[in-house]
C-alpha cells in the first residue's frame, strides 16, 4: 500500500460522482509515477445524501452528525476506481444504494463508542456494527466496505 497523500476536498460546486472519479483518478496520478511497469490500483469511497458528500469522519463531532443525517434514510456509496499499467488506465464508478434503519440515540452512542466510524466515508463501516444499521442495500457490498470486487476484478481484466 502506498498513500496518495492529497487534499481530498471537493471542489465548489463539484458533483458527487465527478468527485469520486476525479479522487480515485488524482490517486492513481499520484501513484504510479513511484511504481513504474507495475499495475497500480486506486480507489475512493463516497457517501452521499442528495447531492451533499458526507465526510470521512476524523472526529467524534463529524461522525455524530453524519449518523444522525443517515438515520432511517437512504443514500449512496459511490466508488471511484482507476486501475492502471504503463500509462494504460481504466476507471470506473459503482454507486451502491444503503438505507439505515431509523437510529435511537443509544445506538449512535455505543458505536461512537466502538470507534468504528474513524477515517471512514459518512462515519461508518458496514463490515463492522453498523452491519445492524442496515435495512436495505441495493448493490456492491463490497463497494460499500471500501473497493467493489467484482467491478475491480472485470478492470483488471480489461487491461490484459
């Protein structure tokens, strides 16, 4: 593993997906300069509510609040992926639909607690507690965890 190390912030007026295209893209960019004839995968996770891109929560404050937003609504995990040898890049975006149950605020505080939300897209890890949060998804698992699989895996084999 090797850390792109950029600023993340989204630029005025930018749109979700172009967002998660643009980041998972700056990534590889970034990368693959350090790695020469290696293939080089990048990717980015994004949470959004409507057009709103949730944060990856860093603190206790950011996490509290995108859980409150996300309870008992629906959103979108958007995943950005950019694979790539040689100057030889594809890329792809997966949305993934997730709906959480409505959350009491016992909930929020014990999985505030858990400190499973840290660094994560919208405060949560799907693959942790928060798997009991869910009351619906609508496509990739995988994507929602942080790299969707199958997408990645049909990438890779475009580049043959």
């Amino acid at each position: 593993m090797d850390p792109a190390e950029l600023d993340e912030t989204p630029l005025p007026s930018e749109l979700p997906r172009a967002y998660a295209l643009r980041m998972a893209e700056a990534k590889h960019a970034a990368v693959a300069p350090r790695h020469p004839g290696k293939l080089v995968l990048a990717a980015d996770s994004v949470v959004v509510v409507g057009r709103r891109i949730l944060p990856k929560a860093e603190r206790e404050e950011e996490a509290r609040a995108c859980l409150a937003l996300l309870s008992g609504r629906r959103h979108r995990v958007l995943g950005g992926i950019a694979v790539g040898v040689d100057g030889k890049v594809r890329m792809r975006l997966v949305e993934t639909v997730v709906r959480f149950k409505r959350l009491e605020a016992s909930e929020i505080d014990a999985y505030i607690q858990a400190g499973d939300w840290r660094g994560k897209a919208g405060g949560y890890a799907i693959q942790g507690s928060a798997a009991a949060f869910v009351a619906f998804i609508s496509g990739s698992y995988s994507n929602v965890v942080g790299l969707p699989l199958f997408e990645t895996a049909q990438l890779l084999k475009s580049l043959r």
